[in-house]
C-alpha cells in the first residue's frame, strides 16, 4: 500500500521541502505538495484540509519561519485534530532551531537541522513512515537553487510538479519489464511496452529485449504545440523534477531540444513531434553520444 504524506512548510523552506518531496517519491511515497496540488481557481481551504484527510502522515517543516505562518499553524491544529481520531500521524520536522508550537512540545522530532546528516536524518524518517531505505533512490540534487529555478518556471506556465510515476522518468531505464508492471501497477501491451497515463501526462516506456531502453513522457497542458513555435525546455524538465545543471546542451533546434546526461549514460530531448502536438521529454539510454 502507498504511503501519503502531507507537506505542510513556509515558503521560505521550499527548497528542502522540494528536496525531501523527491527522495521521497523515489522511495513510493506520495507527497502532498502545494505546488503541485493546488490549481487555478481551487478552495485553498478545501484543498487543504482533503489532502491532510486523505494522507497517512502529516509533515510539519519546523524554522523560524513556518511556526510564525498563519497557515501552517492552521495546518498543524487541523492535523492534530485528525489525529485524535487516529486518521493522520502528525510527524514534527526540524530544519531550523526554534520554538516549538505548544501541542509539538515533547514529541520526538526529525532532526534535519545539519546538512551533512541529511542520509541519516532521512533513513531514520522513512524508517517512521514504514518504506524501506535505499541509499541508491536518494537524489543528490547537485544543484537545488538551478532545480528550484526549473520548479518555477513550470509553475510559472502552469505545469504541476509532477508525482510518481511521472517524477524523474529515468531511474525506469534498464529495468525489466516485470519489475515496472510491479510498481507501475499495469501490464505490458502485445509487443511488450507499456504506456502510464493520467490527466497530466502519457508516459512511454519501450523494451529493447526484456529491459527498457526508450521512455517518453507527453505533458498534456502544453498542446496543442506547433513545429515552428519556439519553447523553454527548463520548465518542462522542471515539472519532472529535473534540473538543467544536471544536464549538457548538445543541440538546439526550433522544434527539439537535445542534450546528454553524463552521469546516467542518457540522451534526453525536449520535443515537439508534430504540429497539434503536447511538448514530450525522452530519455534514452540506446542512443547516448549518438
């Protein structure tokens, strides 16, 4: 069963809480976000008090900054009140020393505090949630002023931060085609693809043998797209949890954006297919340095 956690924070703290949202979706654990679950037109109110409904755990961020934030101590009294009932576990998440709100005070807290203890901090956490650590599932994020920058300018043109399984597309290459009807929870089509679809995206995920080798990611709200329109590829790559730094510029054209991944062995294009068409982000491992 999927673990869903609330992320309630400050806005001041969103880069750990992005940082934190990622590792723990690469681990299967949904995050409730603002950023990526509140739309154009939506009750705040609503939204809110559904999603800590809904979730498993309640993380509260705790600095300076948040336990002075009208809505996050809104937040916390609504989860606690949840928590009576036993519907929410309440998880108090120290990045910053400061005054604990009183109903948190005696409560074992996350120490995340010092930067260099982030694994530690992070494992113990998961540990409280109920997944498994797997210290190769952490993203680094080399650069996370670059990758916030990305998470903006998607939010800017109002594309989501995506979730799982459309977050950092691909840690899918080289699996077998087994093991991702396991977790993507669907079944391979005659020829032995599989396709994941949702309101926000249709991903494709192609074996070369009995390991994928090609996945491609369409991002529904930027059709229809044109051929000769020119784009951003940052916050396409933003939205997926992706950032630029991670990244080098191979070549530019108007209608396709390629570039490597060094790191992974990867080919990753930004591009429009056809006219009429949403933009799509491809990962490939079959066709790096080519």
């Amino acid at each position: 069963m999927i673990k869903k956690v609330f992320l309630s924070h400050n806005h001041a703290d969103k880069p750990f809480v992005r940082k934190l949202a990622v590792d723990l979706e690469n681990h299967g654990v949904k995050c409730w976000l603002d950023e990526a679950e509140m739309k154009i037109g939506d009750s705040l109110i609503q939204k809110i008090r559904q999603g800590i409904d809904e979730a498993d755990f309640f993380a509260v961020i705790l600095s300076p900054n948040s336990v002075r934030a009208p809505w996050v101590i809104n937040e916390l009294d609504v989860a606690m009140n949840f928590q009576i009932y036993e519907k929410v576990k309440v998880l108090p998440i120290m990045l910053k020393d400061c005054e604990i709100p009183g109903f948190l005070i005696g409560k074992l807290y996350a120490d995340f505090k010092d930067e260099n203890e982030y694994e530690s901090s992070f494992k113990r956490l998961l540990n409280t949630i109920g997944v498994v650590f797997n210290k190769n599932l952490l993203n680094p994020q080399p650069d996370s002023n670059n990758l916030g920058k990305a998470i903006d300018k998607a939010i800017s043109i109002n594309l989501p931060l995506m979730h799982a399984p459309f977050h950092r597309p691909f840690q899918y290459i080289g699996m077998t085609i087994s093991q991702l009807e396991s977790i993507l929870k669907v079944k391979s089509n005659d020829v032995g693809n599989l396709v994941v679809e949702n309101d926000e995206c249709r991903m494709f995920l192609e074996a070369e043998g009995n390991f994928v080798s090609y996945v491609e990611v369409d991002i529904k709200r930027t059709a229809p797209h044109f051929l000769n329109k020119e784009f951003d590829s940052e916050p396409l790559l933003g939205a997926l949890s992706i950032s630029l730094s991670e990244l080098e510029l191979e070549r530019k054209q108007t209608h396709h954006h390629t570039y490597y991944d060094h790191r992974r062995k990867l080919k990753v294009s930004v591009s429009c297919t056809y006219d009429g068409s949403p933009l799509c982000v491809s990962f490939s491992s079959k066709y790096y340095g080519m």
